[in-house]
C-alpha cells in the first residue's frame, strides 16, 4: 500500500494529481463485476433472452456503461480526462448472474482503472434499471479492479 494519498496535498486538500511531467505510454485496465438475481426472475429474463420491454437488456447496459467510460471525468472529481483508445463492454449470463467485463485502453500519462470501473458500475445499474420492475431483490456485486498495465505499477488482482 502507498505511504500517501496521492489526490490529497500536504494541507489535507483535495487535488488533481500532476500528470504533467509523465511520459505518455500505453495504458489500459480491466474491472469486472455482476448483477445477480433471484432464480425466478433470472429464469424469466432466460427465457426471453434478456430482452424486455425497453429493449435488449444487455446491449442498452453495453451502450451506458460506454457512455459512461467517457465520462468519467465528469463523475468523479478528480479524474483526468483522458483520450481513449478502446471501450470493450462483455455481458455474459451465469447461474441467476450477469457477469460484467469493462476493459478501457489509452496511451496517456495517467492510466484508466477509474473510467473500467465507472464502465462496470453503470452497466451494471442500467441492467437494475431494466430489471426492477420483476423484482427489487436484484443485487449488484464485486465491483472490482482485476488488472491494469501501463505506468509505474502493473496490477492483477
């Protein structure tokens, strides 16, 4: 773990980290996460291959989440804007699941862990969004963080 936080300066203020004098490399970051539901409600949504009355399920979570990938300057405070090079949203049915895969590429000076996990994030509430109406007992869950390369520390969880 770091010593300091790196969004936070010597007077306890909130702060944009400098980027400036960072070399742009290839960058890129992976978050996963799911919606799970209750065995019924997942069954119905099965059956009708995940498409309901506001359309495809799993296509409108892939368009949010990246919608949401770049914007995510925008919701968090802190975040750099970056150029991106490539969004890739998979949404895949498990046992009463969805499983979600954001993976984010840039070549910038800082990396894009926080733009996958905003992808995930919002998928993910795009499918809950869809969904209440069968059921509120929809869970979303492991949000995380599975891989990002590029910058000083390469990270796999």
């Amino acid at each position: 773990m770091k010593e300091k936080l790196s969004h936070i300066d010597e007077s306890g203020n909130a702060t944009m980290v400098d980027v400036s004098n960072k070399t742009a490399t290839s960058r890129s970051a992976t978050a996963s996460g799911r919606v799970e539901f209750p065995a019924e409600v997942f069954k119905t949504l099965a059956d009708q291959d995940f498409l309901g009355k506001k359309g495809s399920i799993i296509q409108t979570a892939v368009i949010a989440g990246i919608q949401a990938v770049k914007k995510a300057a925008e919701l968090i405070p802190l975040c750099h804007q970056i150029n991106l090079s490539k969004v890739q949203i998979d949404i895949h049915p498990k046992k009463n699941t969805l499983e979600i895969r954001c993976t984010v590429k840039c070549s910038e000076k800082t990396g894009v862990e926080m733009e996958a996990l905003t992808g995930v994030s919002v998928s993910a509430l795009t499918i809950y969004d869809m969904c209440k109406a069968l059921s509120h007992d929809i869970k979303i869950t492991a949000i995380q963080l599975e891989q990002k390369t590029g910058g000083k520390h390469d990270y796999r969880s």
